[in-house]
C-alpha cells in the first residue's frame, strides 16, 4: 500500500505541472484529494491492515496529501503570474480618448413641475401633497360632487376592489389632485396659499393627447377679500414667468361642482402673432379650468364661507410639457426610450 500510496504522489505532481489553468487544477484535485479521488480508495483499505500498520500508513498519506496540496498552490501562483504578465505585456496607447459613458437627463415633466414649482413659490405658494389611493368622501363629496354626478360612473374612476377606509368610504386611485384642497385646509388651516402637484387616473381612451395616468397642477388660494381679479392677476404673472413673455389671458364661463362662479382659461399663443399650428390659428390656447372655491367645499374644510373666500384652478402638466417642449404624443412621457429622453 505504501508503494500505491509514492504512486498517487508521483501521478498527482505530474499532472499538476501540466495544468494550464485554474478550472485544471480544480478537477486534478479532485481526482485525487476528493471523496472518490484515488488516494481515498485506497484509504479505505486501511481497516484490513495490521493494527501495527495503520498509523505508518495514515501518517504517510497525510504526508502525501500535504505534498499534493503544496505543488498545488505552487502552479496555481504559476498560472496566476503567467496571465498577469500576458496583460503586462499588452500594449495601450493611454493617450486615445476614453468611451464616453452615457449620461442620465431629468424627465420633461419633472423639468416643468420644477420649474412650475419655483415660480408659484416665488408667488408666496407652498407645496402640498396628498395620497393616489383616496376616500370616495375626499375625492367626491367633499367637493361638492352629488351622489348621482356621472364622473362617479365606474367608467371614469378606477375603484379599487372592495375595501374601505376605517370610516367605511370605498377606496379609488384619485381622479384629481382637488381631494388635497380639502386636506390642505384642514390640516394647514387658512389663510392658506398653495400648490399641489401630482399624479391622477382616470379611464379615459388613449390618444395623442389623453392617458389614463395623468400628471396635474392645482393651485388653491383661500382669504378675506380673495377674488377673480386675484386669480386671473397670479395666473397671468405664471405664464409670463414660464414662457419669459408677455402673457395675455382670458376667461370662458365654465362649470366645476367644487367652484362658483367657474371660468376656464386661455392664453395668448407664446409661439406665434397671427395663429400657427400649436393654437389652431386662433392665437389662443386653451389650459386650465378654475373658479371661486364653493361654499360647500369650505364648510366641508370647517372654514366659515362668510368670514373667507378664495380660488383655485387646476392644469394637466403633461399637456403644458407638451406645448412648452413641443411634444407630439403624450405616450413618450412614458415609453422610456432614450433617443427620447436624450433630447432634454
């Protein structure tokens, strides 16, 4: 067995120096040191020896595994330097410009909401923010909606299955960023001057211009002695500071449940004199719905509507995106392409 024993060694050594790479060298150990590698077969003859032969024989093939183990790690340092001296010995012109990596960009619509932001902010307008999952109460009744109006159709909102709030309200992704007027009141208290910028749903058809994720900004201003005058002035003073020129405004009669009176707004074409394209040819174009904030929606805020009053209007920052970036289709705010996004 001690001869068997010399012959796995002198094999083992052999075939060590002639392995090339580490996954090599891996398998010859194996082959000899694992569980089913020839020095353990032999091994397992140990128990028929002598008793006076075994402990010669085990200190043997321990002798033997520390040998294989050493010429091992030995041409596992060999292979090592070898490969490190071949990429040593390649040559690089470390003068030749780099791969230039690809950079990220912010997204058009953050670009707008922040500019957007910093605007009414400078106005005196503070940002406000509100849940997407929303109570029946917050996203309806509270701002005047009737129980029989048909934006509660389930074609218009997406309800989410069955479960209800812990004061039994049916849960719905918000339609509108309203429901935070009403939260903005009740938790900030009045006088109150502020936006809130945020993300909607509805069930809508897709085109170029509708989703059924949508992007909104709603302005919400409630004092003594707040009026029209005051809305059309702020949004006007918006407008020219985002498009860095005069902004003319005008106002159609309108209808909100949650405003009275109710006025949508236009705005003087910033792309053109006599008509173009963007507006239709009608030098306008159309924007935002607004209005006085209805006396039911401040009782539903606990704020007396005798003693205070205000606006508020509401605009799809996607189509603002669209027109201050002149963008065609809404649905490349949202593939993710990056011939797209490389643009801004």
């Amino acid at each position: 067995m001690q001869n068997q024993i010399q012959d796995i060694l002198k094999q083992a050594i052999e075939k060590i120096n002639k392995c090339n790479t580490e996954a090599e060298l891996l398998e010859t150990e194996k082959s000899f040191l694992g569980k089913k590698g020839s020095l353990n077969e032999i091994l397992k003859g140990v128990k028929d020896l002598p008793k006076e032969d075994r402990a010669e024989i085990g200190k043997l093939a321990n002798q033997v595994k520390q040998d294989i183990n050493t010429h091992i790690q030995n041409q596992k340092q060999n292979i090592q330097d070898k490969a490190l001296d071949a990429i040593l010995e390649q040559w690089h012109d470390v003068t030749l410009p780099g791969i230039k990596p690809q950079k990220g960009a912010v997204h058009p619509l953050s670009l707008i909401q922040e500019k957007v932001e910093e605007i009414f902010q400078k106005m005196g307008f503070m940002i406000l923010d509100g849940p997407e999952v929303e109570s029946d109460y917050f996203n309806f009744d509270a701002l005047n909606f009737k129980k029989d109006h048909p934006a509660r159709d389930m074609h218009d909102t997406y309800f989410v299955g069955e479960p209800q709030n812990k004061d039994g309200d049916k849960l719905l992704l918000r339609t509108h960023t309203s429901p935070v007027q009403v939260r903005g009141m009740l938790q900030h208290k009045v006088p109150i001057k502020a936006i809130i910028p945020g993300r909607c749903f509805r069930y809508e058809d897709q085109d170029a211009t509708h989703e059924h994720t949508l992007f909104q900004i709603e302005g919400l201003y409630i004092d003594k002695n707040i009026s029209i005058a005051n809305l059309k002035g702020i949004f006007q003073e918006f407008l020219t500071k985002l498009f860095e020129k005069k902004i003319e405004i005008q106002m159609r009669p309108g209808y909100f449940p949650f405003t009275e009176p109710s006025v949508e707004f236009d705005f003087s074409c910033p792309f053109c004199k006599d008509g173009c394209r963007v507006c239709k040819y009608t030098k306008f174009i159309e924007l935002a719905g607004a209005g006085m904030v209805h006396p039911n929606v401040l009782k539903s805020a606990k704020v007396d509507p005798n003693e205070y009053q205000g606006f508020a209007f509401g605009f799809g920052l996607d189509r603002l995106a669209m027109l201050y970036h002149n963008i065609q289709n809404i649905k490349h705010f949202r593939e993710n392409d990056i011939r797209f996004l490389k643009q801004f």
